[in-house]
C-alpha cells in the first residue's frame, strides 16, 4: 500500500483513512520517507518526524473514537509564514530563523488539531515549506534559506512566493498544501508547477498567525492537485474570526465540495456550464503574454465551451496600472508591517553593536535578505512626508479604479479567465539581477489581489520546454463555489491535473 500513497490526492487519501484501508501514522510515515528522498528540491524548510507522527496517532485515535472529519489523519504541510507550535517559523528569513510560536495560526489550527473550541479538521502536519522571504517573490528564488526547485525542470523556478508547497503538491511528497496570495502567490506557483490554488476573496480565511506582508492583500489559500481537493482544504481553513483577525469576512463556513458534480441550474449533464458567462479581458491576451501559454490557454477555453460556457470579451482597462499600484501599496504596508523587526523582543540580533541605533541597524542589515530591505526603502520613501500624496494615496485611489473595472466586466460576465501569468517558469537566477523583470511578471495575478476578488490557477496543459501552463480564473466577491465548480468540471473531462512531472523520481541534488 505505502508505495501508492503519495499517488493519491487529499480526497483519495480522506476515503482510504475512512475507509480503514490506511492509517494516519502509515500515510505519513510514507511520505515523511519520500520528502527525505527529495530533499534536493529544496520545497521543505522544516520537518519534524516525531512532531508529525503524534500529530498522526492524534488523528487515529480520533477517528477510533468515531470521528470522520474529511480531512482527520490527511498529511499536508504548511507555507512557512503560518506560525505553528510543533513546528519553527521563519517565513523564509534569516530574522525569524530558530523561532518557535507559542501558538498556531488560526489556518493552522483548523485544518489540524484545533484551538479555543474549534475542534479543528485532523490534518497532519508533514512540515513547513520553503517561500520567499516574508513572501516577497515570485520564484521562490528569494528565501534565505536557498530556492525551491520546480519538479518540472529543477533548473527552473518553482514559481513563488508559495513556491515550497507548489513544488511539493506537484512531486507527490503531500497531496495538500497552504500557500498565500498578496499578489499572485498562491496562483502563480501552481501555474508554474502544474496544481491548482486557489486564492479566496480578502478577509475569507483568518490572518491571525500569517506572518504580515501586506495587511490589506494578504489572504491564505490551499494548493493541491485538483478543484475537489482545494474545496476539501478550504472548507477547513475558511470561516471569520472575529476576536482575532477584524477583516476576517463574517461568512460562515461552509462546504465547499457541495454540488461540484452537479451542472449549473437548468444545465444538462453533457453541457453542464451552460449559462455560465466566462469573460476574456483583452487586456490578458495581449502581445505581452506569449504564444505557448496563449495556446494553451485558448484550448482550455475551448474545452470550456463544449461543457457548454459562453465566451465574451470583456474589459479591464486599468490592468496596466495594477503593476505600479501594487509596488507601492504593498512595499508602504510591508515597511510597516516589519518594523516589529528590531532585534529587541524576537528574531536576528546583532552579535556586536556599539549603541541602540547600531543594534537595529546591524540587526536589520544581517537578517533581512537584498529584496526584503529593497521594498522596506520603496515603502518608507512612499509613506514619508511630502511624497505621501504623490505615491501612496495616488496608487489607492488606482486601487479603487481598478476594482471599478471588474465591478463593471462582471455585469457581462459570471466569471473572468485569462492567464495566470506571462510565460511559463523561468530559469533559476534568471530574473535575480532585475528585480522589476519579476514585478512585471505578476501583471495578470495583481489585478484580482488588489481588488480582493477570488482567482484560481487551474493546470491547463504544457507550454515551452514542456512546462505546466495555468488558466487563470477570476470570480466576483464569494464567488469561491463558482470558481471551484467551474474548475471542477473542466478537471473532470481533462487530466492536466493528473499529469505528474518524470522528475518525481529525482533525489537528492548536487
Ligand atoms: N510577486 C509578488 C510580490 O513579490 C506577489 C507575492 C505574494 O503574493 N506574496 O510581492
């Protein structure tokens, strides 16, 4: 049994736990032993095998006791910027490194052992996974701890910032990960890696315990290998959380796999997206974007029309915009957000330092990595007196424009696909040098994160190289079913998602 573990999703492996064929502590045992056998790529920043394996007679002896959650005893592993008690936390940096959380994020307490009279859903803990530092990327070629490879190519990047739960999704060492979405981070990854994410509406899924990179963006998603298996993670993530995080949305959770197999109201089972209105923003499919992911993304938008959707252009003409709004909305709330940073309660300080201000300095200057401190000067330099106005409210007031642009394109449309991202992963230490080569790359995922709209990477085929290539779709506020549902259906009449890459069998790198 153990040498087909890993072949199974979260929603394979939930009926194999249910169905007594498999025990938590036999599933993670297994795949304990397969991430130790891909070490080279780099996707963990953390295990913990006795940690994972409490965590696993936990989750057995629970359902000894009759409980059937889903997701009890499912191994999955978490982005390092969700804190986690059995687990360090460093969010990919040199300043948190060796730190420990005296408590789990709210994400992290309900997928796995619970908290406050949350009873939370069983998922085991495999470990934490490699990110760019403090979320900052978009390769995962930004950690200080060395980069995620993509399994596809483990020359190329994996796609970040959740590059780590990306690449781990697509070798099969954990059939689910977290991940998350300031700007694309959930989305791009999958595109690059070949799995599907999806990046909820802001304020879905509790901040409390997600290290801060940029309040009013950041919001926590699942990756995992198909529509039915986000739903399944969702479901247990999502929910408000009102003591602890104010702009977590005040919608009850709910089941997020409910009514996927159905077609749409007044749809037939061969046509079931019939009435759904998916609309194409000129703007997506443009020369910027290049001609293999265009073709693929084409295709699978043909397959969306025999399952019976309607394609319509739409419009979204401030999607240029999105790219200057966002480098500087969030770059002035991540300078703030890391300020905390001052080798004085917690994280990096300075072994040597002559009086306070050289202890921050140093601190400062030795735990935070090159683009870290790049964006805490963008956004001080935005924030400060007399450049406030010119920088920081004009890039809200684009903000607002461009949500204005999808209020408008979805009242011709349900949902809006394009895709995830310009070109398929590039070359480790390609774009290192240039930093604004990788900025420019989010433009098709930045649009969604400043609006606060729900989006989705769903693989979609293969472009140059042989590379995974993404469709993007993007769904009005709580539109979370219609996205999965949409997804769903399109996973079940093609196997893009199913594809594994041949380097699944790779080990340890040079
Ligand atoms: N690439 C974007 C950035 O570097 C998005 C990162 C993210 O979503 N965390 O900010």
């Amino acid at each position: 049994m153990s040498t087909e573990l890993h072949q199974m999703g979260v929603a394979e492996l939930a009926a194999a736990l249910a169905a007594g064929r498999v025990s938590s502590v036999e599933a993670t045992q297994a795949l304990l032993q397969r991430v130790r056998a891909h070490e080279g790529l780099g996707a963990f920043l953390a295990v913990d095998e006795a940690a994972s394996l409490t965590q696993a007679r936990a989750a057995d002896e629970r359902r000894a006791r009759g409980e059937h959650n889903p997701l009890l005893g499912v191994p999955i592993a978490h982005k390092d910027v969700f804190v986690t008690r059995d687990f360090p936390t460093t969010a990919g940096s040199r300043m948190l490194a060796g730190y420990r959380s005296p408590f789990d994020a709210t994400v992290v307490a309900r997928l796995g052992g619970g908290a406050d009279g949350h009873p939370g859903a069983g998922a085991v803990t495999l470990g934490k996974l490699n990110c760019d530092e403090f979320a900052m990327g978009s390769g995962n070629d930004n950690s200080a701890f060395g980069p995620a490879r993509n399994p596809w190519d483990p020359a190329r990047v994996p796609g970040g910032s959740s590059g780590g739960s990306a690449a781990a999704v697509a070798a099969r060492l954990v059939p689910g990960a977290t991940g998350t979405d300031t700007g694309g981070s959930i989305r791009q990854p999958a595109a690059f890696c070949g799995v599907t994410g999806i990046k909820p509406t802001y304020g879905r899924c509790s901040r409390y315990g997600m290290v801060a990179y940029a309040s009013s963006l950041d919001q926590a998603g699942p990756i995992a290998r198909s529509a039915l298996d986000c739903a399944l993670l969702l479901s247990a993530m999502a929910g408000p959380d009102p003591d602890r995080d104010s702009t977590s949305l005040d919608r009850p959770a709910e089941d997020y796999t409910r009514g996927l197999d159905e077609p749409l109201p007044g749809a037939s089972a061969g046509r079931p997206l019939q009435g759904l209105r998916i609309g194409l923003p000129t703007e997506f499919f443009g020369a910027g974007c290049s001609a293999d992911v265009q073709a693929a993304v084409r295709a699978a938008l043909a397959e969306f029309e025999r399952l019976g959707a309607t394609l319509v252009d739409v419009s979204l003409p401030r999607t240029e915009l999105a790219i200057p709004a966002y480098y500087i909305i969030a770059p002035a709330e991540a300078s703030s957000n890391l300020g905390r940073y001052d080798g004085v309660r917690y994280g990096h300080r300075a072994a040597e330092y002559t009086d306070l201000l050289d202890m921050y300095r140093r601190s400062r200057s030795e735990g935070f990595g090159a683009e870290v401190q790049r964006r805490i000067l963008i956004g001080t330099y935005v924030l400060s007196h007399g450049y406030y106005d010119a920088y920081y409210l004009k890039a809200q007031q684009i903000r607002r424009l461009i949500a204005e642009d999808f209020l408008r394109a979805f009242e011709q449309c349900d949902l809006i696909a394009g895709p995830v991202a310009p070109t398929v992963a590039w070359a480790i230490g390609d774009k290192a040098d240039d930093p604004l080569s990788a900025y420019l790359a989010d433009i098709y995922t930045l649009p969604a994160s400043l609006a606060g709209l729900p989006g989705m990477s769903v693989p979609a085929g293969f472009g140059a190289g042989g590379l995974p290539v993404g469709l993007q779709l993007i769904g009005p506020h709580l539109a979370e079913p219609r996205l999965l549902h949409a997804a769903h259906q399109f996973q079940r009449v093609t196997d893009w998602h199913t594809r594994a890459p041949a380097s699944v069998t790779l080990s340890r790198q040079a």
